[in-house]
C-alpha cells in the first residue's frame, strides 16, 4: 500500500493547478516579432553573401529569449554568447573525439547542460548545439562562424531593438 500512496503522490505533482502566468501585450509581441524576424534575416542574409555560415537552427530559440524574454536571466548577452560557445565547444569536443553515436551525443548534451549551469552561462536553446554539430558533422571552424559571430549578432540586435522602448532596459546584467 505504501508504495502505491507514493506512486500518487508522485503523479500529483504533474497536476498543473495553476493557469499560465504568460500574459499577452501586443507591443511586446510586435518587438519580439520584429527583433528575432531582423535577427534571423541578417543572419542568412550574411551566411547568403558570404563564404561563411553565420546561422544555425538553435539561433531561432535564442530570439524567442532575446526579444520576447528580454528581461529573464536565460535573455542575457552572457548567457546567449557564453552558452553557445560552451556548449558547442562540448559538442564539437565530443565529435571529434567519439563521433556521433548516440551515447556520445547524449553524454554532450548532458555535459553541456552541466557546464552552462556551473558558469551561469544557461541558455536552454543552447543546449541543442551538440545535437547540431555532431549530427552536421562540423569542424573546430564552426564554434567562430556561426557560433560566436552569430550569438554577438543576435545580442547587438536585442541591444539596439530591446533599448527602442521607453519600458525596456536591456541587458539586465552583463556578467
């Protein structure tokens, strides 16, 4: 009986018995909108134009945080050009020393989790980034372009973009 009372208590707690505290201003949706929609185009429009790739899928979940969630920790410059870097470092690491099987992707997601979390560099797109590298099969070449020329760019525009608005003071903190 005991451990049947645990397995309930255990399954209640997935209940969700609140509703969602996301609230819906428009100006905001229309500066998220704006802001990842200038990101993403500079990007390929760079990557188009140039003999270097400056985007990657993961760059999509970093707007959603730096221009609809500009004021939360995971938002921060830090944290979008720290968490790229470390976890596609940790990715790139683990290709080039185990491959891409799928214990070695697992275990870069993991460890690149646990590094953004011991620096205080998280950033949850971020963490697709060895799944990214190791599945692309990219060199040591990749963690400058796209990774880190792109996550600058990204956080020049949440600077410029964010900081248009009299109700928005972005960044929040830089280290």
């Amino acid at each position: 009986m005991h451990k049947l009372s645990a397995c309930w208590v255990y399954l209640s707690k997935m209940s969700g018995n609140t509703r969602s505290p996301l609230q819906v201003n428009i100006k905001d949706t229309l500066t998220g909108s704006i802001g990842a929609a200038a990101a993403i185009f500079m990007l390929i429009f760079l990557t188009n134009r140039s003999a270097s790739n400056w985007f990657m899928a993961p760059f999509g979940g970093s707007c959603v945080l730096a221009f609809a969630f500009w004021n939360a920790p995971f938002s921060q410059p830090r944290n979008i050009i720290g968490g790229h870097c470390i976890s596609a470092f940790i990715g790139l690491a683990a290709f080039h020393l185990f491959g891409k099987e799928p214990w070695s992707i697992a275990a870069a997601v993991g460890l690149a989790i646990a590094a953004m979390m011991l620096t205080k560099t998280t950033h949850p797109p971020a963490g697709a980034n060895p799944i990214v590298i190791m599945l692309g099969h990219y060199s040591m070449g990749y963690l400058f372009s796209p990774v880190l020329i792109g996550s600058v760019i990204i956080v020049i525009l949440a600077l410029v973009i964010n900081n248009l608005r009299q109700n928005r003071k972005y960044p929040t903190f830089w280290f």
